[in-house]
C-alpha cells in the first residue's frame, strides 16, 4: 500500500507538471524548427530537456532526443554561434549566422508566436467544448438601491444590454463599461416570466483589476457580485438540529428544487413536509474535504409559531469557524471548527468584518479574550495576535495581525455553460482571450515596476507544478485553461529584451538592421553574460519565493 500511495502521489504531483510544461517547450522549440527548416538552416539537435539523453533518434540531418531534466528544451543550428571559422559555400548555404537578418528575425521571434498561437488553440478548443462561466443572473441585488428602484431582482437573467446579445456575466461587463455615467436599457427576465427591458443608471467606478489598462469600470449601484451560499449554522438543540440539520452543512435542494444563494432558504419554512439535501463534510479530522450526500426530512407544525428561518434554528455562519490554522495562535489557544466567535475583548461581534477589523486593530501589547459559543456553552479563550505577510487578490503584500481562522461563509455565484456555436467563433473567442491574458502578463510587469504588485508574486517551477496539479485535479477546462495562460506567458516571457532571451536575440538584429552590420562578437558575448546574471537572478528570487510560500 505503501508503494502504491507513493506512486500515486508522484503521478498526481508530477506528470501533470512534466505533461504541462513538455507540451508547451515542445510547442516553443517547434516554432523554431519548422521555421528554420523553411529558411534552409540545418537543424542539428532538437532536444526536450536538458542534460544525459534518455532517447535520440537521428533523421536526416537532425538529431530528435528526449533529455533527462524536463525543464525547458533547445534547438541547436549549424552556425548559430557566430563562430569566426572559415566556412564553404555550401555551408554557408545551410548556416543560421549568414542568413538574412530578416531570416534570422523570423526563426527567433517563431518560437514565442508558436507559444502564443497555440494559446488561441486551447482557449478556442475550451470555447467550442462549452466554457464554464459565471452567468448573466443577477445573484442577488441591494434593498434600496439604484439597480432595485429601476425595477431589477434577485435572479434576473440579463439577456441584453443596449439591444446587444450576452450569454454570460463577463459579456455583460464588457458591453457595460461602454456605458459609463450614462443610462443603458437591460432586457432580462425571472426564471419563466415575461421578458422586461428595465433603463437603469449606469456609473463608472475605479477598477479594482491592477493588471489591466482601464482605470475605471461601469458599475450598477446595488448589484451585488455574489450571494451568500447556503452553508448554514445550527443553534444548538433547535427544532432544525433536532431534525437533522448541522453546522456546516450545504443546503443543496429542498424538496427536490435547488436551493441558490441564502435567501432561498426561507422555502425552510413550512407547515408541509420538507426533504432536505444537503453536504455534509466528513470530518475524520479538520483537514478532512470530503463530503457526503445526505437527505433530511422534517415537518414543522403550525403550533410551534415559526415563520423564518432564525426561528427554525439556522443562521448565517460567517462568524462559525471554518478552519483553524497549523501553528497559529489560534490553535495553540484551542480553538476548533466550528466555533461560534461572540465577543472579542467584551466587544460584540455580529458580522465577520467585525472580527477581521477588531483583530486588524490589535495594539500589539496584551492578550485578547475570545468569547464563543461550542455545542451550547460559551467557552472563553485568550490568545496573541501576530503579525503576518499575505497577498491579496490584486497581488500586493498585507501586513496585519491575524490568529489563524477562517469564516464558514460561502458564497453562491450562477454559473452556466458559453459554447461557441462552430469553430471559427471558437477561435475568435481564443484570439480574444490570448489578448487578454497577454495584456494582463504585461500589466503584471508594469505594475510590478510600479511597486503597486510585490515581487513575492514571482514563481518558479513549484509554482508551476502546483498549478498544474492543481487545474489537472479540477478538470479539463481548468487544466487547458492553466496551459493557455502559461503558453502566453512563455510568449511574453520570451520576448523580454534581455540576452541569452529571444527577445533579447531580437534587439541584437534591430541593432544590426539600424547600423547596417551584425555587432562584434565580442559585445554580444558580453551581452549574453549580463542576460545570464540576470536570468540567473530572476530564477533565484522566484525559487525563493517558492520554497517561502510552499514550504514554510
């Protein structure tokens, strides 16, 4: 067994990454090949990896290997390195140095295009299967807002905005943001309902996406991003925890009808019969993800004068305890899953925010006192505060106070399936989204410059490998979709104009086309030295951050 889960372990950790990142080297130094065998150079070696040969096969004039550390790849052509030795004309003939500049061009910048082109590929690919996406429903809108007194509600579906078709929430967004501080019209319409076309104000709001070129987006003031899931929270010994119901569990359907975001759950109230499926996590211990389907079945009568769902014993369960972390002041202190957070230093606490500004806030000096409520009993614990690096979503680095917890609270977000209706929609929505992300691997770059993004966002291999074992473990779409970002940032990457880089290679023949001769040796060699440090160094920090953030 021992065995077995060993090479289990390798199979889910590694081949995901050797798969992954071979395809896209393979991709990167095809581009090379092809192109130089287009313009007459001879191709010696075409290696994925580096290192001892595993496997070679020679084929004409080329030599096909499969190397030992699969880690990147080469294509070796005859006269690439500039030698100063005499050569014949027929060797000249089939040599990379005395090819046209414009040759030359077109064989280094081939390999990086190939990486971007076959981003177009996957993302095309992913479109025609059907791309799971967040829908065009509106999850949930703001009493008394702008978007509820234009006449939207919870779980609209918006068909169009301006007289224009989308089919999901990022469509919707995008044709939105041509309507800042102006009013657009929105047809939409509840579940089998008439169709409405509903005007509504639309404002601009600063876009709080770093990696982008626009600084603002259009924004409908009170719809909500999300709506809150259906995890609940069970008092205990209440009529809901009598029938069944526990903290922790997924309302998934009641009867047979799902459930969507928290406010569907006044459907609990009834004086008819309830099934009720839920989730339930298996707890072997609190590490434990697994879950299991479960199917309750309760009758509330009218005697016992229950009319919402607090009255039936379930509540929100954003200040239960979802997890509590290894190591952290919070478990040396006792806490555990599932804890009810009451008052922190006598102060209530009501909502998560509560507790995240209340321990934010912290003075450094003395323990707090946590009051929560476990099984029933208010239990007190004291604990110390400490402070910690962590990254946001926009890739900055936040120092605060933190104690190791995280809420339950869950989120409900529509999703829904985009399918590009043939293969050429299929591929303009690939050229669509390789932009995208190419434009987003730049911004990266330039707000990283900026100071606005940390440098601990930088990842080596192990970042690689954990995106590649994590998309494979998620799915397909997430798998070809990881693949699809990181085959544009090869793409970006690549054409950075640092030495030893193609990009580099480049400003080297743009040098040449401006002063009308190749540059001596002598620079270049100098040049590539500098490429290499600073490559080296690049590798360095991003293996730091690596071994930072995954290991410790």
């Amino acid at each position: 067994m021992n065995i077995q889960n060993i090479l289990s372990q390798a199979f889910d950790n590694i081949v995901p990454f050797v798969v992954l990142l071979g395809i896209l080297v393979f991709v990167h130094e095809l581009g090379h090949f092809l192109v130089a065998r287009f313009c007459g150079v001879r191709v010696e070696v075409f290696s994925l990896g580096f290192g001892k040969k595993l496997f070679s096969h020679k084929r004409g004039d080329t030599t096909y290997c499969l190397s030992l550390i699969p880690l990147g790849g080469y294509v070796k052509m005859f006269g690439e390195q500039g030698s100063t030795a005499e050569f014949s004309e027929e060797d000249k003939k089939v040599s990379f140095t005395h090819k046209t500049v414009w040759q030359r061009i077109a064989i280094v910048l081939a390999g990086p295009l190939m990486n971007f082109f076959f981003a177009v590929l996957v993302f095309g690919i992913v479109a025609f299967r059907g791309e799971e996406t967040r829908s065009a429903r509106i999850a949930e809108i703001q009493s008394g807002s702008v978007a509820e007194i234009a006449g939207l509600k919870t779980q609209d579906k918006i068909l169009q905005v301006a007289g224009q078709d989308i089919r999901s929430y990022d469509e919707f967004q995008k044709k939105l943001n041509h309507f800042q501080n102006s009013n657009v019209e929105l047809t939409v319409q509840q579940d089998t309902e008439a169709v409405r076309k509903i005007n509504v104000a639309v404002s601009s709001t600063k876009n709080p996406n770093l990696f982008t070129t626009s600084s603002t987006i259009a924004n409908i003031e009170g719809i909500l991003p999300y709506a809150k899931g259906t995890l609940v929270a069970v008092k205990f010994d209440s009529l809901a925890y009598r029938v069944g119901l526990r903290t922790g569990d997924e309302i998934l359907k009641i009867n047979n009808q799902k459930i969507i975001g928290w406010n569907g759950l006044n459907k609990l109230i009834s004086d008819q019969p309830v099934q009720i499926e839920i989730d339930r996590a298996v707890l072997n211990d609190q590490k434990s993800d697994k879950k299991e389907k479960l199917t309750l079945n309760s009758q509330i009568e009218n005697s016992l004068n229950i009319k919402t769902i607090s009255d039936f014993g379930v509540e929100h369960p954003d200040v239960y305890l979802d997890q509590v972390v290894a190591g952290s002041p919070a478990e040396a202190a006792g806490l555990l899953k599932y804890d009810k957070i009451l008052a922190i230093d006598s102060k209530k606490i009501s909502t998560w925010d509560d507790v995240l500004q209340t321990i934010k806030s912290y003075s450094g000096t003395d323990a707090i006192t946590m009051t929560l409520l476990r099984d029933g009993t208010e239990v007190t614990k004291k604990l110390t505060p400490k402070m910690t690096s962590q990254m946001t979503l926009q890739g900055q680095e936040d120092r605060r106070y933190t104690v190791g917890i995280m809420s339950m609270m869950n989120i409900a977000m529509p999703e829904t399936v985009v399918i590009a209706e043939n293969p050429i929609m299929a591929v303009g929505k690939g050229f669509e989204r390789s932009w995208d992300v190419s434009v987003m691997t730049v911004m990266s770059f330039v707000r990283l410059f900026q100071g606005e993004v940390s440098h601990k966002n930088i990842g080596g291999m192990i970042s690689i490998g954990k995106a590649a074992k994590d998309s494979y473990q998620m799915g397909l779409q997430a798998f070809l979709m990881t693949m699809g970002i990181l085959s544009i940032s090869l793409f970006i990457l690549n054409l950075l104009p640092v030495p030893v880089l193609d990009g580099g290679h480049l400003v080297f023949y743009i040098v040449e086309i401006v002063k009308g001769s190749p540059l001596s040796l002598k620079k270049i060699e100098v040049a590539h030295q500098v490429g290499f440090a600073l490559l080296m160094g690049l590798m360095a920090l991003a293996l730091f951050n690596d071994f930072t953030k995954f290991l410790f």
